[in-house]
C-alpha cells in the first residue's frame, strides 16, 4: 500500500491536485504518518473552477495552501463514520488542517448521498498507509475566499 500522495499519483485522475500539493509544499506532509482523510477534488472537478482560477491559485502560495489544507482533516475518516457523523450531528462540523470547519451532510430522498459542504462525494475508502482519500466532485473553498 502507498501513501496518499503515491496513491493519488498513481490514480492518474488528480493531476491538478497532485501539481497543487506540489507548488505548495505539502507533499512531505502528506507523506508525514498521518493518519490524513483527504477530500479529493479530481481533474474535472477542478475543471469546473472558473477559467484563470487554478493558474491564480499556483502564483499564490499562501492562498493555495489555505485551498488544499481545507481539503484535509486530521485522522482517518472511513465513510461510514463520515455518513454516521452526518446523521447524527446536524449539521456535522469537523475541523480542517486550514482551521476553518466542512460540513459533512447527507442528502437525498432515497438513496442517501454524502456530501462535504456542497461537493459531492464520488467515491469512498480509497486507503494509503497514512490515511484514506475519498473523492469529490467539486473544489471546496475555505469561508474566507
């Protein structure tokens, strides 16, 4: 098993994400024990993000940084403890490495569908040795941006 940056590397769908890690500096710590959960945006959902905004993103470390850390939180989150956390706090704040907090929720009538503030989460359980990646379908923006 590899870690989170090796496993979304090898993935081959977060090469934007994998780019960002890099300009900013995080590899090392997401190669760091950990244990991480990140929030993954893949490449169409950073396709998604408003032409120019990536190419602003990677000339403004600080801002960058503040982007990708809101995409990571402390400790290993498996799905069913996100959806859990989702049902049973309402609404289910859990801190970021930016420091400001996702909303983890549930939505749908029937088929339950667990989302991280409004990006939807596409896949689940992605394990490394240092934590789990589950992907989303959006980029999600710190509230200060």
């Amino acid at each position: 098993m590899k870690d989170i940056v090796e496993t979304a590397m090898e993935a081959g769908s977060f090469k934007t994400l994998v780019t960002a890690v890099q300009a900013a500096g995080l590899v090392d710590a997401l190669k760091s024990p950990g244990p991480f959960t990140v929030f993954a945006p893949n490449d169409e959902a950073f396709s998604k993000l408003p032409a120019g905004t990536v190419e602003g993103l990677l000339k403004d470390l600080p801002k960058l940084k503040s982007v990708l850390t809101y995409h990571v939180i402390s400790g290993k989150v498996m799905s069913a403890q996100a959806i859990q956390l989702a049902t049973t706090q309402k609404p289910a704040r859990v801190p970021t490495l930016q420091g400001s907090p996702v909303e983890l929720k549930l939505e749908g009538l029937f088929t339950k569908v667990l989302y991280v503030n409004n990006a939807k989460v596409i896949a689940t359980d992605i394990e490394a040795t240092n934590g789990v990646i589950h992907v989303i379908d959006s980029v999600i923006l710190p509230p200060n941006m």
